[in-house]
C-alpha cells in the first residue's frame, strides 16, 4: 500500500525570521536611512537621544530592529506559504 509522505516545517521559519532579522539589522546599522525603519521611527514621533547601546546610538537601534521585524516577517510569510504550496 502506497503511503502518502507528510513533511512538516519543524524550526524552518525560524530559521529564516532569524536570518532575514539579522540581515536587515546590520543592514541598517550600516545605512539608517534604510526603509521603513526610519520613517515609521519618525511617525512614532519617539523623541530623538544620544544614549548609546553598545556604542550604537538608542534611535538608530530602534531603526534597525523595525526593519528586521518587518522585513523578517514578510520573507517568513512568504517562506511558509511557498513552502505549503511547493508541498502540495
């Protein structure tokens, strides 16, 4: 009897939320004015500060870690519906 093989996504997005996270982090540490960061930064209208994390200036960190999230979960989404669609 034939037997149907089922695959499933164990860590996978992660994995990739993860990377596309990191990617897009250093990517903006290296060019803040890298979209939508900055401009969602802006419309919080969050009040700007010389306060240094790990000698990276607080706002631009901000910056960063909005687009990792944004970008990280866009790319998991289209990830985790292609890979579905890829497996049926």
């Amino acid at each position: 009897m034939l037997r149907k093989e089922k695959t499933e996504m164990k860590g996978e997005g992660a994995i990739v939320f993860l990377t596309v996270f990191i990617v897009f982090l250093a990517v903006t540490l290296g060019y803040p004015e890298f979209p939508p960061g900055k401009i969602l930064y802006e419309l919080l209208d969050i009040l700007e500060t010389e306060y240094l994390v790990l000698g990276v200036p607080a706002n631009l960190l901000v910056n960063a870690i909005i687009n990792g999230v944004i970008y990280g979960v866009i790319l998991w989404l289209v990830f985790t519906f292609g890979y579905k669609r890829m497996k049926s």
